[in-house]
C-alpha cells in the first residue's frame, strides 16, 4: 500500500491455475510412495499376500492424505470461486497454505512406515494444523478486507469464519493427544475429513 491507496488484482484466475498445479504434483507425490514390493524368484500367493499386508499401512496413509488434501482442494476452488478480487496479501497467504500442503507427502509416507510411532504422528499432525491455520488466515484476510462478491450476506460469511476456526483447534489436539495414545491421534485424522467433506458454504447468494 502506497500513499494509502490498496492494490487489488481483479480476478483470481492465475492464482487458481498455480494453485491446481501445486494440488496436482502434490497428490502425484503421494502416490509415489506405493511402491511394488520386491518378491522371491519363486514367489507364492501368500508371498504376495504377506508383502501386500505389509504395505497396507502406505495405502491406508496414501488413501487419508488424497482424501484430505482433495477436501482442501473442493473447499479452495469453492472459496476463490466466491471471490471478486484478490490483492497482494492474499497472493501470499494462499502461497503459505500451498507449503504447508505440498509438504504433505512427507509425513505421509513417514506415517506409512511407522504408523503407531509418535513422532511420525505428530508431525502429520502438525502439518495439518499448519495447512489448517493458513486457510483460515487466508479466509479472515478476504472477509476482513472486502474481497468477497459483494452478493455474499454477512451471516453466511460469518458462519464460514466460526467454522474455520474447528480444524486447527482439532489438529491441534491431534497433536497433544499422541502423547496420551496415537490411535486418538490417526482417528482424529480419519474423522476430521468427514466433517469438512462439503465446501465452505460461501457462496450463498442473499435473493
């Protein structure tokens, strides 16, 4: 901002193109974890079976991490699609939440391989709270700025804030609750997606 004067990037259609690309490699990523197993020359059925139960852990931390980090994606085409500008600020605040979320693979894959440890846990934990966090900046930043279509009603944006605000408190306790036990911790992660598995109702327009 310069001599009081705020700058503003009408639409938001860069910002959706960059955004979709980072969601792309980062589900591409994930995937890249599910490895073939390496097998005998003479393998057996069970041979396989056995390799197979070892890796569920990876598909079940791979399955959770898609269906998350897609939630993220429905609910951030849903907001930016409710959006009549941008400015700077939420150009970085929207860079913010792309860290936390291409950073995902990782814990995922740590997660996969040591699913019952604590460390791995709570850093997947944390990761999410993080994403969480900055998408609810990034959804203050705009209500607190005026960036919505003016066609939004107060009250739905309102109620888009307030329910913002569940994620990280959930994460967080996520976090604190594998000290106590992990499997609090990987069914605050299973459950948590259920809740926000519908979009932000935003884009409610007032007739």
């Amino acid at each position: 901002m310069e001599n009081g004067i705020k700058e503003y990037t009408p639409g938001t259609n860069r910002m959706d193109a960059f955004s979709d690309g980072v969601f792309a490699i980062v589900v591409t990523l994930l995937v890249l974890e599910l490895r073939v197993p390496v097998l005998p020359e003479n393998f057996s059925t069970q041979d396989v079976l056995r390799e197979l139960l070892h890796l569920s852990p990876k598909f079940i931390s791979f399955a959770m991490s898609f269906v998350i980090v897609a939630i993220f994606w429905v609910n951030h085409h849903q907001f930016f699609h409710s959006l009549e500008k941008t400015d700077r600020a939420m150009l970085w605040y929207n860079n913010l939440l792309l860290f936390w979320l291409s950073f995902v693979p990782f814990p995922t894959a740590f997660i996969g391989e040591h699913p019952v440890s604590m460390i791995p846990v709570m850093l997947y934990g944390a990761v999410l709270f993080f994403a969480s966090v900055s998408f609810n900046l990034m959804l203050r930043h705009a209500v607190k700025s005026n960036l919505f279509q003016h066609t939004i009603s107060d009250k739905v944006l309102r109620q888009s804030v307030k329910r913002g605000k569940i994620g990280p408190v959930i994460y967080f306790v996520s976090i604190i609750s594998a000290f106590i036990s992990v499997y609090i911790s990987l069914a605050i992660f299973l459950l948590v997606p259920v809740f926000y598995f519908s979009p932000q109702k935003i884009v409610r327009i007032e007739e």
